[in-house]
C-alpha cells in the first residue's frame, strides 16, 4: 500500500463545513438585495442554493451517513413473524376404518411462527462495521472536497467571465481605431495624399478584428452561462476587477509548507486514503465466506386447528431454543471469485491513491509557482503597455507627419491591447492560483472569496 509521503494523520477540516453553514445563513438576504451588477461573493452565495452539483454530494454525503447504522445491524437480533391462516375442506375417499367409511368436513386452521435470531459469531459483519466507518470517514472528505471544488468552479467562471470581457471590451477598442484609421486612409487617399495600400491594410484589420469580436462576444456569453449553470441566475453583468490589486506571495512563502500540507491535508486525497482502507477490508469481509457462523435462535409455533374428519380441534403450541451453527463448505467457487474481485478493486485503489499524491505535489508546486510568478508577470506587463502605449503615440504622431506607414500604427495598436490582455489575463492567473493553492489543501473558505470580492467594483 503507497505510504503518505509527508506523513500525519488523516484529517477533515471540519472548520470549512461550519463557514459554508454560516455562509448559506445570510445567502438569501444579499441575493435579495442586488440592484447592480453581481459580485463573486454573491454569486457564490447563489451557488451554495443553486449548484447541482454541490447538491449532488450533499445527497450523496446524506445517504452515506446510514452505512454505519445498516452495518451494525448485522450484529442485533433479528425478529420475524410468519402468520398463516387456512380453510380446510376435507373428504373421506375411503378408508379401512369401517367408523369414518365416508364422510367431509370443512374447518379453519391458523398457524403463527415468531423466531428471533442473535448472531453470536459471523466475521463478515464484524469486519463491516469497521468498513462503514472508513466509508463516513471517507464522504466527509469528499464532502469538503465538493465545498472546495464549488468554490473554485464559481471563481473560476467568474474570472474567466471577466476575462471574456476584457477581451472583447479590448477587441471593441482595437475596432473603433481600425475603423478611424480605415475613414483617414479613405479621406487622404480621395485627397490624393494618400496611398492605396494604406486604405486596404486598415479594411484588412477592420474585417480581421470584427471577426475576433465575434467570437469574443459567443465567449462572453458563454461565460455567463457557465455561471447560470451553478447559479441559476440569468446575468447581464458582473463586478469587474479594480484597476490596482494587493500582489502579495502565498503566506507562508514557503513551497514545502504548501507540498506537505497538500500531501496531508487534501481532500481528495484524504477521501482516497478511506477508499483504499475500504477496499482493503473489503478482501477481509469477502475472505469471510469461508469462516462458519454461529447463531442463537428461539422459535415460538402455534397451530390452532379447527377441526379435521377423524377428530375434534386442537392447538399446539412449540417453544424451542437452537443453536444454529454453519460450515460453509462449497459455494460454487463465488467467494474465492469475489474475494479475487475485491483483491483486484484494492490494488485499484492503491494506484489511484498513487495517482492522487503525485497530482497533488505537481499542483501544489504549480499554484504555488503560479502565484510566485503571476506577480512578476503583472509587474512585467505593466511596463510592458506603458511601452506599448508610448509606441503607438509615436507611431500615431510620425503617421501624422506621413513618416509611418498605415500597417505600422494598425501593428502597434494591436501589440498595445495585446500587452493589456496579457496584463488582465495575469492579474486572473494570479487570484485563481492562489485559490487553487488553498483549496489542495483544504483551507479554501469564503473569507478568501470575501478579500477577492473587496477588488471587484461595481
């Protein structure tokens, strides 16, 4: 079985359950009280009501919470009561005894059974009560881990939805000045001071940057209904990002803080862990159908006839005290075949559990570096459209003065919003990294989403 790479125990932060209970307290009195654009807090209020998904593991975390019960009932007694109630009809055909030569009758006859069974020994549901704990421990995680998820699907969407703004509102600018440059060049070419090539150059970027805002716009939309999907609500707007942000690193700033506790403290991870720790007793269970069982069983019968044709009615009553013990021997080889199954399920487990820890120490060191980064790239890009932005005034200017070609300043408008995009799409890597950086291991909450939503401006 893999080992844990960092160590420690398996733990459920139960912390973040609470905060989304308090959080859905107050959810109904924001979301009724919007009259502008929505903000991520809101949104994620809407979503903690409205997700589907969300919903889906709080069903699934519901109904896992009666594993215990069922599997604790293998061990209490189990009571069983048969009734029967008959008419007789009976006739003589015939008979040796010359004093009943012939003759029928007709009689009821009752006949109730109470048996009461106690399992004293049976290995299998002994093992299954410690399975089913493993399995509670096991939907908490996933639990917590769908609470993670929903909070990063929401954020994600919402800055890929501002993303799909800024693009589009960038595009929408780099189409206005490809449309003024187009009328300049038309007016300076029917003035015979211009050039031919400089009116086709401007219409081949004015049909080139339309076409870019078309599918700018079909994104946009798209991004609005990615966040109908988890909300249900129909947007027409959203809070945008400020202009200036807080670039702090991941506090601690430590990479090995971040790997160990993602290594510990994941909740996918931890989820797995039970899943593997199930499947292992699962062998155990399965191996059981080999082992005998004992049981204590007490029977109560009653037969109350009504009559019959050689004799009056009668009623007896039966008491009896078992012992039921069980060998078995041969089954038609199912349980050497489900234990193989169960052996086969748990290797499953194991490599998927693998598979989980390598991916959680890729993506801690991933978010971990991509928030390291995002705020150097921010940094950069911020010069870099300072620098863009002081080239297309001296193109524009030398244009001006006929020293620069049309296709020149159309080039350098499209490197200036090229570098603005880049900024923006920095500033969303740097948020959604950090997020991602607390939600792997298990600490994501809505005061996170609360320092988010306090640089959004309506």
């Amino acid at each position: 079985m893999p080992q844990d790479e960092a160590g420690g125990e398996i733990m459920v932060n139960n912390k973040l359950t609470r905060a989304f209970v308090s959080a859905g307290l107050c959810s109904l009195l924001l979301c009724s009280t919007q009259s502008h654009a929505e903000d991520l807090l809101q949104l994620y209020h809407a979503a903690l009501d409205g997700d589907p998904q969300l919903k889906a593991a709080q069903f699934n975390h519901q109904a896992s919470q009666e594993v215990v019960t069922q599997a604790w009932s293998g061990y209490r007694p189990k009571v069983t009561l048969d009734y029967e109630q008959v008419q007789n009809t009976q006739k003589i055909l015939s008979s040796d005894n010359t004093v009943y030569g012939g003759g029928n009758t007709s009689f009821p006859s009752t006949t109730w059974t109470i048996e009461i069974t106690q399992p004293i020994f049976r290995y299998a549901n002994y093992v299954r009560i410690g399975q089913s704990k493993s399995e509670l421990l096991q939907a908490d995680a996933e639990l917590i881990n769908a609470q993670q998820e929903m909070i990063l699907r929401v954020s994600e969407s919402y800055m890929k939805a501002l993303s799909a703004k800024d693009e589009r509102d960038f595009i929408q600018s780099e189409l206005s000045s490809a449309r003024q440059h187009l009328k300049q060049a038309k007016g300076r070419e029917s003035a015979a001071v211009g050039r031919k090539v400089d009116r086709y150059d401007a219409e081949a970027r004015v049909a080139t940057v339309e076409a870019d805002y078309a599918a700018a716009d079909i994104a946009l939309r798209d991004a609005y209904e990615a966040l109908y999907e988890m909300t249900g609500l129909d947007l027409n707007s959203i809070a945008e990002l400020r202009a200036e942000i807080d670039l702090v690193l991941p506090v601690p700033a430590d990479e090995q803080y971040w790997l160990k506790n993602a290594m510990t403290n994941n909740p996918a991870l931890v989820a797995q862990r039970e899943a593997v720790n199930v499947a292992q007793k699962e062998i155990k269970r399965q191996n059981a159908g080999h082992y005998p069982t004992l049981d204590a069983v007490f029977r109560n019968h009653n037969e109350d006839v009504g009559g019959s044709l050689f004799g009056g009615a009668s009623e007896v009553e039966t008491q009896e005290m078992i012992l039921r013990f069980n060998l078995p021997i041969y089954s038609g080889g199912s349980v050497s075949s489900q234990k193989r199954q169960a052996v086969a399920r748990y290797h499953s487990a194991e490599q998927e559990l693998t598979r989980i820890m390598r991916e959680s120490r890729r993506q801690s060191r991933e978010n971990y570096w991509g928030v390291v980064n995002s705020v150097k790239r921010v940094n950069a890009f911020k010069k870099a459209v300072e620098a863009q932005q002081a080239t297309l005034d001296l193109r524009r200017a030398a244009y001006d003065a006929r020293l620069e070609t049309a296709i020149s300043v159309l080039d350098a408008e499209r490197d200036f919003y090229s570098a603005k995009r880049d900024l923006s799409r920095a500033k969303y890597d740097y948020l959604i990294n950090g997020l991602r950086l607390k939600a792997l291991v298990g600490v994501l909450t809505q005061d996170d989403l609360m320092l988010v939503n306090n640089w959004l401006q309506e």
